[in-house]
C-alpha cells in the first residue's frame, strides 16, 4: 500500500517532534547536562546536547542564570499583567454593584455642572457596559 505524500509528511513531522519534546524532555531531567547552541547556514538557531561539528556553537548550562534570564523577564511580565487585570476586574465588580444598588444613575452635564438622571434605556445600556467589563476583566479568554 502506498501512502500518500502528505500522510508521509505527517509522519516524518510526527517522528520531528517527538524527538525535539524527548530531546528537551531528556535535558531537564537532568540539571548538569550541556547545552549547546549554533546558527546554521541558513540562519536557523539550534540547540542540542551534542554539539555540531561547527565551531560557532556555544556552550549553554541548564542552570545559568543567562540560559534562564529571557524565561525570568517572561514570567514577571506574565504576573504583572495578571495583576494588572485583577485590579481592573475588582474595579469592575466594584462599580457593578455600585449600579445595581443605586435607585437611579446619573451623569455628569460639564455645560450645567449638575447631575443628570439617565433614562431607562441609557441605565440598561450603562448596565451591561459594566456587565461587559465584569466579564472581559474577570474572565480571561483562555489561549
């Protein structure tokens, strides 16, 4: 039986990437292990336990503090967008309720300087702003 170019091209991918996830996989079982990385001809940055036969490759150590330090500025700016979106989240549950508890809502006229009641329409509409932002805040699209 003959297969097909593109089911051959699934398999060869297959077998690709399952030995970049064992190579990796293999490498942070063990903490001593070197690290070597180099730039072929086409520009194309590799990184493997074994060195190539080129001498461009450079030594790398798992538990260097420069192997580590592009994942270290990853996380802290991870977790400062985590907190930035928690306190916009609690804002907007903040003023959620502060909506739903108030007998009417009211806007500020910059012209009269005094406060407007809105309309139904424009207190539903008001409303499901905040319900939105409660939403988009609070509950994060997960990738």
């Amino acid at each position: 039986m003959k297969l097909s170019m593109n089911k051959t091209c699934a398999i060869f991918l297959t077998f690709a990437l399952s030995m970049i996830f064992s190579t990796v996989l293999f490498a942070e079982s063990d903490k001593s292990t070197d690290i070597y990385k180099w730039t072929d001809a086409d520009g194309r940055i590799h990184y493997a336990a074994r060195p190539p036969n080129e001498a461009s490759a450079q030594k790398m150590n798992l538990g260097s503090k420069t192997f580590h330090k592009v994942s270290s500025k990853q996380s802290s700016r991870q977790l400062q967008l985590e907190k930035e979106r928690a306190k916009q989240c609690t804002a907007a549950e903040k003023s959620l309720r502060q909506y739903k508890k108030a007998p009417f809502l009211y806007r500020y006229d910059e012209e009269t300087q005094q406060k407007i009641r809105l309309s139904k329409q424009e207190t539903k509409d008001t409303l499901l702003s905040a319900e939105k932002d409660v939403s988009y805040w609070c509950n994060p699209k997960t990738q």
